[in-house]
C-alpha cells in the first residue's frame, strides 16, 4: 500500500502553489468576460431608458457658461436642449451622444451678467431634465502662473503659516505639568476629532454634488479605510525599524509624524474645496475668509507640539529642521490642494480626498489616546474630558469666523 501511494507520488506532478492559487481566478475572469462579450444574455432590460447626467463642473467666460458632463446611468444621454432660467438657448456639444460614464463639454450662448444668479436645465433626448445652479455669476479665472502663485498664496496663508504659529507654543508646553501635557494630548483629540468628522460631511456633500457612478458618499468611507489602514501599516514599519532604539524622544517623533500626516491630509481636502470654489467663482476669498481659516488651523500647530513636547528634550541639535518637516508636512499639502482645485476639480476626486483626511484622522486619535490614561489607566477620567472637550468647543468656535 506504501510502495504503491509512493509510486503515485513519483508520477503525478506537483502544481506550483502560486498556479494553485491563480487559476480559479483566472476561470472566472474567462467567465465574466464570455458573460460580457455575449452581452449578459439574459439580463437584457427594455423600457423608457434611465437616463442619468452630473454636472461635475461650471466655468463662466463673457457671454458663455460652459458645462462638464458626465453620464452616470446606464444607458447613452443625448442632450437636446438647455434652459437658461427658464429660456431656451442656444448651444454646442463636444459629443452627440454620452455612452456610460463618457463626459462632454456643453457650451452656452448666454449673455450672463456679474453677480446674478441662474438656472440651467439640460433636457435629454427622453424629455429628462437635469438642473445646475450658479448662485453668483463671475468669470472664471483663466489658468496662468499668477494664477497658480495666487493659489499658492492662499495655501500658504490657510495652511503653512497657521500650523508654523501654532508650533511656537512648544516653549510653553515644555513648562506646564504632566497632568497639563495629558491634558494638551486630551485637547489634540477633540481637535482631532472635529477636523474628522468635518472632512467626513465635506466629503459627503462633495459627493452628492458629482457623479455617483464612481461610488457617491461611499468613496469618502472607501478613502478613509485607505487611509487609516495604509497609515497601520506605516506605523508597523517605523516601529519595527526603531524598536531596537525605542526611546522616548524616537516614539515622540514618530506621533508628531503622523499628526503631521494626518492634518496634511485634511489641509489637502481644505485646499482642494478652497482652489475649486475660488475657480468657478462660488466663494469670496477676503481677508474674513483668510483670518478665519487660519484661527481655525492655528490650533494644528498646537496639535503637533503636545505629541512631541517631551521627546523634543532628548532631540538634539536636529530639533528645529525636524519642526520645519513637521509643519510642512502638515501645512504645504493645502497649497497642492488649491492647485488641484483651481485647474481639476471633480466633485468625485475632492470626495476621496476628504475621505482620505477623515481616515488618517482617526488613526492618529487611536495613536495618541493611549498616552492620556491617567495612573489609573482610565482613559476618559475628568482632566481628559475636559480637554476633549475643550479642544472640540475651540475648533466650533473658530470655525464660526470662517466665510463661506
């Protein structure tokens, strides 16, 4: 019985571990695409066609507005006709006829004036209507480098210069109690926490406003499962490099880095909404909106210091190019945000990004809320209550000063 199961061993060959696991892959690929190329037989669908359009995006030049079309249904969208308040109007199509998820540009004869507001309505072939508002008509910058450099300003003001101001509370966080710094790191949650659940509302009206074929609301949860599990496994790797040398100013680092990251990731989806809504002229950029922004993103800087107050003793001479990392890191991205926004904007791409923000958050949140355990190891014993809520009612405050 040995010799012969032996035998059967010798002749039959072995199949390699990584075809093994390849192939019942591979068959169903063949399936799905046979299913495809025959056409679904069987799942064929008769009727009225759904006919599906998202404006995605609205430029104004003198005397024309400009649409960016999207199919987000089904089956091809041929518009046939455009409303301007009500008023049919004349106008042109890149494409005829929109296959799925296919986009077009529509241009519009329209004598728009300054500051009014209109109404477009797209009328499909089926006599499907899709309405578009422009709260406030103004021309739409035209892409050149004053352009981008003033985007770059404005990322300047609203990311880089605020976090920089709130870094220089490091001096006072290094004399304050023990208890206090527990009770910053406390105040850096709620901070945490609102910047969070603000990109995940963002990201959700973005989503609503753009294409829901590329997933709607769910992109903004997909971009923060992204996030939150590519930063564990980032966090898995710094530890393992720097377990042999774990120190407290090594672990101090390492959380400021990824605070750092995090609010980066938040200020690029700021940015993004900024460069995006100065471009098709929806949001005043005025000193109100400057000033406001920055209050609002000062206590990020803040943010960043208390994970790094106790480590910054043992840093050494390297400590102030490493705080010039840190700010940048966690205020540049609002400069490549306006830049993204001012020139590409899609309601879809801004959606993920705040996702993406929402995401790093909170695994920043689940990082630093170990160091706020009191002797008891009580994680929301009072000083910490106090300090998230202290840090949430600071971020609804000076949220309130931002214009939009």
């Amino acid at each position: 019985m040995e010799a012969g199961q032996a035998t059967a061993d010798r002749t039959t060959p072995r199949v390699p571990a990584w075809l093994a696991g390849v192939l019942p892959l591979a068959i169903l690929g063949i399936a799905i695409g046979l299913f495809v190329a025959l056409g679904a037989p069987g799942l064929e669908r008769n009727g009225i066609p759904l006919e599906e359009i998202a404006v995605e995006r609205s430029e104004l030049r003198p005397g024309q507005i400009e649409l960016s079309v999207r199919n987000d249904g089904p089956d091809p969208v041929a518009v046939r006709q455009v409303l301007v308040n009500d008023a049919f109007v004349g106008f042109d199509q890149t494409a005829p006829e929109l296959g799925r998820l296919e986009t077009a540009t529509i241009t519009v004869d329209y004598p728009w004036v300054e500051g009014e507001a209109y109404q477009v309505a797209l009328v499909t072939a089926t006599g499907g209507t899709v309405a578009h508002s422009i709260d406030v008509a103004t021309e739409t910058p035209q892409a050149s480098a004053g352009f981008y450099g003033l985007m770059a300003l404005v990322g300047l003001y609203v990311g880089v210069i605020p976090v920089a101001i709130g870094m220089l509370w490091l001096p006072w966080v290094r004399r304050v109690d023990r208890r206090w710094i527990q009770f910053l790191l406390a105040l850096t949650i709620g901070l945490l926490g609102w910047l969070g659940i603000d990109a995940l509302l963002e990201g959700t009206e973005l989503a609503g406003t753009g294409s829901q074929a590329f997933g709607g609301a769910g992109l903004v949860f997909l971009g923060a499962a992204v996030a939150y599990l590519a930063l564990v496994g980032i966090d898995g790797f710094m530890r393992r490099r720097r377990r042999a040398a774990a120190s407290a100013g090594a672990s101090a680092w390492r959380l400021a880095t990824l605070v750092a990251i995090g609010i980066g990731l938040h200020n690029l989806g700021e940015g993004l909404a900024i460069g995006s809504a100065y471009a098709i002229g929806s949001l005043a950029l005025g000193v109100t909106l400057i000033v406001g922004f920055a209050l609002h993103n000062t206590t990020e800087g803040l943010a960043i210091v208390a994970t790094v107050a106790d480590g910054e003793q043992e840093a050494g001479r390297g400590a102030l190019g490493r705080f010039v990392g840190l700010g940048l890191l966690a205020g540049a991205p609002a400069i490549l945000g306006a830049w993204i926004g001012a020139s590409a904007f899609n309601p879809s791409l801004a959606a993920f990004m705040f996702g993406l923000g929402a995401g790093a958050i909170a695994q920043v949140i689940v990082q630093i809320a170990p160091a706020v355990r009191d002797g008891a190891s009580r994680l929301l014993h009072p000083l910490a209550v106090a300090g998230v809520l202290t840090g949430v009612t600071v971020m609804y405050a000076t949220s309130l000063l931002i214009a939009v």
